[in-house]
C-alpha cells in the first residue's frame, strides 16, 4: 500500500526518445508498464496479473487492435516505473498512479479512472473520531514522501476553521508499518488515498475503520509522457468508450467498492487546471 511516493528524479528526465501515437503504430505494439504489488490496482495471485488493471488490459488490447497495433504489458516494481516511462523505455504507467504538482511537470494524465481523495482510518470501535474538529491534537500517521503530505495543508485549515491545530504528524517508509503502529494504539488516525482506504477495510474491517474526507479531490491515472500528446488522444478515446459502454463503472465497482461517475472525463495536463479540478 505505498506507493504514492513521489519519484524527484522525474522533473530532470529527458523527454526526447518518447514514441508517439504514429511511432507505436508503425512499430506494431504500445508497451505499458504495470506494478506487481499495489492491490487492487495492480498485483499478483499464482504468479499471474491479477486486478483492476487486468481486466481493463483485455479491453485496452482490443481498443489498439482496432486501430491496427498490440499492447504489451511489461510487469515490474513500483520503484523506477515513473522513471523508465519518463526516459521513455516504456509508453505510458498502466497502474494507480496520483495526479500530483511535480509529476505534471512531467507528464500529463489521462482522463481519471477513480478518485484519490484523501480519507482517514482509525482503530475500529475508536468512538473518539468523527468529524474534523475530533482529530484536533491527535497523532496522525502517513508515508514519507508519499503525494498526501504534499496535501496535509487542506486539513490543517480544515482544522483552523474549527479553531485547532493538526497534532504530532509521524512518518513511515510504508503503509503497513503507519496501520501497525494504529493498530497499537501508537497512532490515533492515518491518512491515505480513498481507493486504498476502501481496500483496507474490506480486507481488514475488524481492525480498522474508515473516516472521512480530509482534502479536496484527488485523482488516479494514468501518466503520459509530454510529448506524446496522440497517445494521449487515444488514451481519452478508450477512456470514453470504457466509461459509455458501463465498463468502468463496472470495474470500478468490483475492484474499488463505488463507482466515480463524478470524475473528470478530460486529460489533466495543467497544475492550474488539477488545482481547480481538486478544489486546492
């Protein structure tokens, strides 16, 4: 559960071996990396693919071969993928991936496939935590460089509404290391994205409970490299047919525990336009 962090290495990438839309149909096939590990995105069950990003891969392939060219799916680790599709070892990250400042920089986003707003969890049973003004002074835990602290300021104004102060802010070089330390009782609350949340509780339900919303929207999709602005055309075409057809709301309803119907239906190429659209 990670695996927002933010990849610095990104905003110095060389953008110049990307292949566009014309290059890839020439070439006969689109390579997309996914992870291995980020459920129920992307992850592994018997040595097979196996999540949201699965199913929606079978679709993809025949969106592509509509238009005369295959899909190649290269599975690999979360640390590097930004990296390699930003050098341009790979056409675009098929997986979870948060619309954030700095990696607008260097790609633009796909029309999103499901919410990333920011929610918290607690400790099921932990009748203290409601509403904002309940987490006032509390501790709190998150994911060191993870794509939410970049966002804590929402709730720390959310917070000076109610005439308080966010309390100590505790960072972890993973997920599951904040959940155990909630667990415990060492922390009060953790904030993560909604998607993870939700996963969380279905998986975990007698041991954690989820909160609600402490940002603005958020979003996940899929990064294209800047200079590939054709893939990104034909990436908000299928996303269109996907969302017409029912077949997104249906995967995300299975994957995700909700669909998103409120969620924007064209790219986030901007930092201005992601701020209006959040709501930052």
């Amino acid at each position: 559960m990670r695996k927002l962090a933010l990849a610095s290495c990104l905003v110095g990438a060389s953008l110049s071996a990307h292949a566009d839309l014309d290059d890839i149909k020439s070439k006969g096939v689109m390579t997309v990396a996914t992870e291995d590990d980020y459920a129920p995105f992307n992850f592994i069950v018997d040595g097979k693919p196996e999540g949201f990003h699965k199913e929606l891969l079978e679709d993809l392939k025949a969106y592509a071969k509509a238009q005369g060219f295959d899909v190649k799916q290269e599975i690999l680790p979360w640390t590097g993928l930004l990296a390699s599709v930003s050098s341009g070892q790979y056409d675009m990250a098929f997986t979870g991936a948060l619309v954030t400042d700095d990696r607008l920089r260097v790609f633009n986003f796909a029309p999103p496939f499901a919410s990333a707003q920011h929610f918290y969890v607690k400790r099921a049973g932990d009748d203290r935590l409601s509403d904002i003004a309940s987490l006032c002074g509390k501790t709190v835990g998150l994911q060191a460089g993870s794509a939410l602290l970049a966002r804590l300021p929402e709730l720390k104004k959310m917070m000076e509404a109610e005439g308080c102060k966010i309390g100590k802010v505790t960072e972890y070089p993973s997920y599951p290391e904040a959940y155990a330390d909630l667990a415990n009782g060492r922390l009060d609350y953790v904030i993560n994205a909604l998607i993870s949340v939700n996963d969380l509780v279905k998986t975990r339900g007698d041991t954690f409970a989820k909160g609600i919303a402490v940002s603005g929207d958020g979003f996940a999709a899929w990064p294209v490299p800047k200079s590939s602005p054709e893939l990104l055309e034909f990436l908000s075409g299928f996303m269109t047919e996907v969302r017409e057809s029912g077949r997104l709301a249906e995967l995300q309803t299975k994957w995700f525990g909700e669909a998103f119907p409120a969620m924007p239906k064209e790219p986030i190429t901007k930092v201005e336009q992601f701020h209006e659209l959040a709501g930052m």
